[in-house]
C-alpha cells in the first residue's frame, strides 16, 4: 500500500512543482514560439521529448530543484532557437541537423529501394493510405517519407490538378515522379 499512497507534503510540492514549471514552460514558449513543439526536423522531436522529460523529472522528484529545471528548459529552448537560427542562414548546417525527405511512392507504385532506405516497410505505407482515404492505388501521386518520420500522401481523384513537380523540390527519388493523368 506504500506506493499507492503519499503525505500531503509530497502532493504540495509536486503541485508547486508543476504550477512552476508550467509558468516557465509558458514564458519560454512565448520567448521561442510555437516552433518549440513542432515536428519539423528529427532534432525538433528530440527538443520536444527531452522538455517533457525534464518536466517529469522535477515535477516527480526532489533532485533536481526546480531552479535547476527551469535552467535546463532554458537551456533547451535556447539550443533550439540556435540551431533553428543557424539552419536559416547555413545550407550546410541544415543538412547536418536534417534528414532529407525521401519520395517512397510515385504515379501509384511502391518504389521498394527507397522504402528500404528509408526502413518503412510496406504496411506501414499502406497504413498512410488508409489514413489519407486513397481508395486505390492509381489516386497517389506521391507519398513522401518526411524529415519528421510522418509520411506525405499526395493523392488525387480523376480530373484533378497533378501535383506540382516543385512540390517535390530536395526529396530524394523525385525523379521517379513523371505528371501524367490518373489511369481509368
């Protein structure tokens, strides 16, 4: 029954904790933006889990002190508004902090060397189908495994506009891609 139960005391300090912590988490995304919880890029995702990983640590536990978890959120934010304001200004540097996106479908076809490459396996692609509602195949223009680990579907009905051949503009294999009408 001990771990289910705690002191008053303990509930206090976790609920100051948490009030503290989420004053700070508000303040520092205001200064940084919403871009702090975005998807964007891999090291994004990475930001945004060790944030939560943070909070948990000093919301639940007495070491670290809260002053210090409000230092590593700040610290954390302020790795992400640099690299984010380094990948602006340098190619070479986005490139190093980012994944490319990488084309894994094209005019309705599965092309397996890049799902390969990219360690997304068929039902996984077809899982992204089923969400973007593609009732067969032929729909699909494209579907594009993105820097984030999502994947794109880019998919039409008969009689739409193809998709725009610079929306694939840096994805690897975009030379797979050929515009042509959805087959009947």
């Amino acid at each position: 029954m001990e771990w289910f139960a705690s002191s008053p005391r303990s509930l206090m300090l976790i609920a100051a904790s948490a009030a503290a912590m989420y004053l700070a988490l508000i303040i520092l995304t205001r200064l940084a933006g919403v871009r702090s919880f975005s998807k964007m890029s891999g090291f994004d995702f990475a930001v945004t889990v060790s944030i939560g990983s943070v909070l948990a640590s000093v919301i639940l536990t007495k070491d670290p002190p809260v002053a210090q978890g409000i230092a590593a959120l700040a610290a954390l934010f302020a790795l992400q508004m640099g690299v984010a304001a380094l990948r602006v200004y340098s190619d070479k540097f986005e490139g190093s902090t980012n994944n490319k996106p990488r084309l894994i479908m094209a005019n309705g076809e599965m092309l397996r060397e890049q799902m390969n490459k990219a360690k997304i396996t068929e039902s996984d692609l077809l899982g992204k189908l089923r969400e973007a509602n593609v009732l067969d195949f032929s729909q699909v223009d494209a579907a594009v495994a993105e820097t984030t680990g999502d994947i794109s579907v880019l998919h039409r009905a008969r009689g739409d506009t193809p998709l725009a051949a610079n929306l694939l503009e840096g994805v690897i294999g975009a030379e797979h891609y050929r515009p042509e009408p959805i087959r009947t």
